[in-house]
C-alpha cells in the first residue's frame, strides 16, 4: 500500500512538474513570437544577416536568431565551453578544461550580475537569451548537446575577454597534477629547512 501511495505521489508530481514546465512554454513562446514580430531578418546575396528592429532589444534578438540559423552548434559550444560546462557534452578528458573556466566564470556571480544590471541592459540580455531560445523552440529539429534554455545571465559569461585574466596562462597539467595528487604538489612548492 506504501509502494503504492509513493508511485501515485511520484506520478502526481511529475505530472504537475510537466504541466508547469508546459505552461512555462507556452508563456514564453507567445513572448518570443510578439518579439519577433518587432524585428525583420534580411538576408543579401551573401546570405548576411541584416537586422532591422524598433528598438536595441528587438535588433538583439534578431540578431542572436539570425546567428543561430548560420550556425547553431558554434553558439552552444562557445557558451558551454565558457561556462565550464564542455565535459558534459565531450567527456571526461574536459574536466580540467571545464575548472580553469570555473576559476573565471561564476554562474552566481553572474546571476547577481545580471540581476544589478540597469534595466536597459537587463533587456538587452534578455533579448539575447529570447533570441536563441525562440530560434530552439521554432527548429524542434535542432538538438542542442547541453544547453535546453538560454538564461540572460549567460550573456555574461564572455566578460572575462581580453582585458581581463588570460585563462590560457593556467596550465591545464598542472591544475589536472594539483587535483589528482595534491600532496606532491605541495611537497614540491615548499622549499625545506636544509636548502634555504
């Protein structure tokens, strides 16, 4: 009788969770389709890109629309690989990869980020993320390798650029040494008495 009380409770539960996360969807999309119908995607002979919106927001969503038709795949890698999130799709041999990029990228402090930023700029990401998603939930045929739903705060993720900290100075052999067998690391760091 336990059993089944506990399995009628997970199916209930599920079913609350699905239909939360159907109505979330269905929210969203009507969101993104007003958005869209602010913006106009041109392309030319080249097939380049030409946005054209009512607002900055509109020609950021339209833009990150545009570049998820050219190549979809680039995107989700670029913003995997920033948030430390490249063994998730690749394996193991990125777990190194994905911890110098925590020591950079924050999720939390980007979220606080996000959340302090100016209105006009929390649109901006906003539209950035609308962008990509709208583009996900109009090509049910893309599967993305991690990233489901585009967050605002992601947008963020890209700040540590060229004019902060080089992430490339951080040896991924070393970091991979420190982890696997701290102990002889430091050992090895700490000068004895008899040598000094």
């Amino acid at each position: 009788m336990i059993c089944c009380r506990r399995c009628l409770n997970l199916v209930l539960s599920l079913t609350l969770l699905s239909s939360t996360l159907y109505a979330a969807e269905i929210r969203d999309s009507a969101r993104w389709k007003n958005e869209s119908a602010n913006v106009t995607i041109t392309r030319d002979d080249w097939g380049i890109a030409h946005i054209h919106g009512k607002t900055d927001a509109d020609a950021v969503f339209g833009m990150e629309y545009a570049q998820a038709e050219d190549d979809f795949n680039r995107i989700e890698t670029n913003y995997i690989n920033a948030l430390g999130r490249l063994a998730e799709a690749e394996g193991e041999s990125r777990i190194y990869q994905d911890l110098r990029m925590k020591l950079f990228i924050d999720p939390a402090a980007l979220k606080k980020q996000y959340a302090d930023s100016p209105a006009w700029l929390r649109a901006l990401m906003d539209a950035f993320a609308d962008g990509l998603n709208f583009y996900l939930y109009k090509h049910p045929e893309v599967k993305p390798r991690v990233i489901q739903h585009f967050e605002p705060w992601m947008a963020l993720s890209f700040t540590e650029g060229s004019v902060s900290g080089d992430i490339e100075r951080i040896s991924l052999a070393q970091l991979e040494a420190f982890y696997s067998h701290p102990a002889a690391i430091h050992t090895s760091s700490v000068a004895s008495p008899a040598t000094k």
